[in-house]
C-alpha cells in the first residue's frame, strides 16, 4: 500500500472498527496526521497567532487515527481494546509501537481475511 491509498482508506473507513489493515497503511497514515497537524500549526501561527486549525486538524483526524489503529491491531490477531494501552503512561505507547511494528498473522483470523491477500 501506498500513502494516497492509506490516505484514502483512512477516510474511507474512518468508522469502520471491523476487519484488518497492514503495517503500511498504519506508518502511512500516521505519516499523513503528523505532517497535517504541523501545516495546520504552521498555518495557524501565521495568519491567527493561535492554534485553533491545529486543534480542528487533530479532532477531525482522531476518529480515523483510532479505526486505523485498531484495524492494525485485528491485523495482529489482538483486540481493538489494546489501543487503551495507550493510557498508561510510556509503558503502553511502547508496546503499542511494538505490536504495530510486527508481521500481521498470515491468512485469515478471527477479524478478517489476511489485507495482503486482498
């Protein structure tokens, strides 16, 4: 997968919790969020002296940035609930970057056929 077909999948299936997503198009699309916060930063402390796009940038992107993040854990054959490892300080964001750094399970599991195959 490439980063305009990671793009658009996160908008296409930005409530979609179901079914999996390949290591790719997670990295892309965080890829994605990162560089759209700063421009929106950039933006915002150019024209307003603020950081209100900013924010509407971040909360616009918060849905997708969880689907995207739970797909890739079902791609894990984990739960999507995981993703509250993130509230645990450091600890959680480390072993969240781990399981989203593995191979996702090869064929079909329990949340879907395997996205590599598709």
């Amino acid at each position: 997968m490439d980063f305009s077909q990671a793009i658009s999948s996160g908008f296409n299936n930005y409530v979609n919790f179901n079914g999996r997503a390949q290591r790719s198009a997670l990295w892309w699309w965080i890829l994605f969020a990162f560089i759209a916060q700063v421009l929106a930063a950039i933006i915002d402390y150019a024209l307003f002296g603020t950081y209100v796009l900013y924010y509407l940038v971040g909360l616009g992107l918060l849905l997708p940035n969880i689907a995207v993040q739970v797909r890739r854990l079902h791609d894990t054959d984990r739960s999507g609930w995981f993703i509250l490892l993130s509230l645990i300080p450091l600890v959680g964001a480390i072993i969240l970057i781990v399981w989203y750094c593995q191979r996702g399970t090869a064929g079909a599991n329990q949340h879907g056929p395997d996205p590599l195959a598709a």
